[in-house]
C-alpha cells in the first residue's frame, strides 16, 4: 500500500486550460525515454508500453540524443533518466523543449539534491521530478498528469514546489483550518465542532492535507505547514 510520504505532490491542470484535451484522448500519448542503461530504459519501455493510452515512440541514451529525437517524434511526455555524475540534471531538459517546444519533461533523479538551490533548479527547469525507484502505478499517473497539462514532484520538494510557482500553498483554508485546531490540541470532535463541519469531513480534511503535503502522518503535515509559514 503506498503512503501519503510516497504519493508525489501533484498540480492538475484545469480543463480550460487545454481545450483539444478531449478531442486527443482517443490518441495514445506519445512518449519518449532516455536514460544511458539500456536494461533501465527498455524496462520502462516495456512498462508504459502496456498502457493502452500510452506509447513509447522514441528511445535514447542521452539528452542530446534525445533532443533529436523529440524534434522528429515531437512527444508529449518525455522520460529523462539521470544519473548521479550529472552535475546539472535540466540541461537536458532545456535543450529537449528547446527542440520540442511543448513536450513536458518528467526527470527520474537518482536522489534529491542537498542544496535547496539545485532543489529550486529542477522544479523550475522540469514539469516532474521523481526519484528512479519510484513505484510504477504512480510512474504511470505521473506521465498521464503531465500529458494533461499537469506537473507532478516528489513530495519532498513540496516547498521549492510553493516556491518556485509563486503559489501561496497547496492547502486549502478549510484544510488549514482544521489543521490549526489540531495543532492547538483539538480532537477530531473538538475540531468539528469548532469549525461546524462533521467528524467524518475533518477527517478528509486531514487526509487530504496528509496527501497534499506528503506528510507521513497528522502531525508531520502540521510540522510541514509551520515550516513552510502556511500555520
């Protein structure tokens, strides 16, 4: 079962925004991959490749390679693996969209960078971030997202996420609400009864906060929410 921690923190995109969305639905979303492991890449090939929605049109080793591919195929999606000895993982992405305008970049990242600076960098230079052991289904729903418009990131970077958009935060008021009278101390009842909502609604209120942050747990969102200086 996957936890709210491993859930990436997704930005949907509103349906106005892309209004040939549906007319293309019946078309499979074309996606390219790149990554220098040929076991990896045909791995991932294999994977996405059993969707009926989804296509794999292109493959290649790295992002130059890469970049002309997508010139060519002009995928929707494209699947950029990297690795460690990278010094700057969205170069490769530039120069893809640079080749293909419109193709929204998802980066597979060995691990999150340490600075909160090269963090900023790939939220700002790629539609996706995950990490490489990222679970299938949530690999799947993330090229979906990103073929809508979207833009999906490991939970961990929700902060450069709010930062880098501009956003003032993902939580809603209600759900900031609810979080505020359980920080106080408030049961769940108390908390209901205090905002006039029922017990059952503050619950999915916490759950969605829980989801939306990428909290481990009730009290880990309240932490996440203080640090970012949305409580």
């Amino acid at each position: 079962m996957t936890t709210a921690l491993e859930r990436p923190l997704v930005q949907r995109a509103l349906p106005h925004q892309f209004p040939l969305a549906a007319a293309a639905a019946a078309s499979p979303t074309r996606v390219l991959l790149a990554d220098r492991h040929h076991l990896f890449r045909s791995g991932l090939g294999a994977l996405l490749d059993r969707e009926e929605d989804l296509a794999v049109v292109a493959e290649a080793v790295g992002g130059e390679e890469a970049a002309a591919a997508a010139s060519g195929v002009r995928p929707a999606v494209a699947v950029l693996g990297v690795d460690e000895e990278q010094p700057d993982p969205t170069a490769a992405a530039r120069r893809l969209q640079h080749a293909a305008p419109g193709t929204a970049v998802l980066l597979l990242v060995p691990a999150l960078p340490r600075t909160a600076q090269a963090r900023r960098a790939l939220v700002e230079g790629a539609a996706g971030v995950l990490l490489k052991d990222v679970q299938a289904p949530a690999l799947i729903a993330a090229v979906r997202e990103l073929a809508r418009g979207g833009r999906v990131y490991d939970p961990r970077l929700v902060l450069e996420v709010v930062r880098a958009t501009g956003q003032p935060g993902p939580l809603s008021r209600r759900e900031l609400a609810v979080l505020g009278e359980i920080a106080e101390g408030s049961t769940v009842q108390e908390a209901a009864a205090a905002l006039s909502l029922s017990p059952g609604t503050v619950r999915n209120y916490v759950s969605a906060a829980i989801a939306k942050t990428g909290a481990r747990n009730r009290c880990d969102a309240i932490r996440i929410a203080r640090e970012c200086g949305w409580l």
